[in-house]
C-alpha cells in the first residue's frame, strides 16, 4: 500500500473557518459546520489544488469528520494548546449544538479562494436536512474508500477530473510541506 500523503493542520486557520461560517450563519449546528467545511475543502481542493486548512478528516459514522474543527468546537485540549490558545475561544456553541461567533473572522487568514469554497460549503448544506447531508457524504467516494479510517485527499478528486493525475501528482509533492 502506497504512503497517504497528509498535510500539516494549521489550527488558526482552521478557527477562522469556524468563525467565517458562523459569521454568514449564525446559529449553524456542529453538523452542518463540519459538513459545510468538508464540501469546501473538496470544491477549494478540486478547483485550486489545496485544502483550506489542511484538516485530517476521518471517515466518522456521521460522515467525513474534519478533526482539528470538530476538535476546536469540542474545545479538545490538544487543539487548544496547536492553537496557542488561552481557553478562552471566540464561539459558543449552545446546548443545542448550535454554534455563535463572538468575532467576525480574520479575513487576512483566509484568502479570496478559501471564502469563495467557504460559500460554496455552506450553501450546499444551509437547507438540506441532517438525513440528505449523511447520504451524500455517505456515498462519497473518499469516505467509501477510508472504510472507518482517515480519508485520502487524493480520494477527493472524481475519477471524470481529466486532470485527476497531474492533482495526486501536486498533492503528493507538496503535502508534507505545505502551510496553510
């Protein structure tokens, strides 16, 4: 078995993910959150060669999982101290999962590209249900492929991409030595 290429999270970054998202949807729930930053990070990798954050996504019961966002959201003490952070988080997320900014995001971490996937993320999962979101990330090839363990970012690009070669080819080179 070839060696899975992986990228080095970057956390604050991955915080202002949060942030935006909660930004153009105050209130999102963790679900749809972690789901809208999947499908960016798809779009955003498709169409520009990278992932926003560089997350590690598991292949989780509920669908792809970003970790190092879920994390941030569940206020893991791992990504707490990636983060530098003090405890204190600029977002609250309520007894019902839903999730409020206290700040508006950073946008000098985040480039035109990143928002524009950002978009995209969260429009595709804003009014569709928790049942419709787990069916289609369920049927993603990337999550089929990681079969209960941590999903491939060259399992991103569909099989139609006539550049799908030359895209593993960049993941593969540059992977270990990206920052985000």
């Amino acid at each position: 078995m070839s060696h899975t290429p992986r990228y080095i999270p970057n956390a604050a970054k991955a915080l202002e993910v949060i942030l935006w998202i909660v930004q153009r949807r105050p209130g999102i729930d963790v679900y749809h959150l972690v789901k809208a930053t999947f499908f960016a990070d798809k779009y955003h990798l498709n169409r520009y060669g990278r992932p926003i954050t560089a997350d590690s996504y598991f292949a989780a019961p509920w669908g792809p999982l970003p970790q190092v966002v879920y994390n941030l959201l569940k206020r893991d003490p791992i990504e707490m101290i990636a983060l530098e952070s003090n405890g204190e988080l600029p977002f609250r997320v309520d007894a019902k999962h839903r999730v409020y900014g206290d700040r508006e995001a950073n946008l000098r971490r985040l480039s035109v590209t990143d928002v524009e996937a950002l978009e995209f993320g969260v429009r595709h999962v804003e009014d569709r249900s928790f049942e419709e979101i787990y069916l289609e990330t369920h049927d993603d090839p990337a999550y089929v492929l990681a079969a209960g363990l941590h999903m491939d970012y060259r399992d991103f690009i569909p099989d139609s991409d006539e550049a799908k070669a030359d895209k593993i080819e960049a993941i593969e080179e540059t992977a270990r030595y990206a920052v985000f």
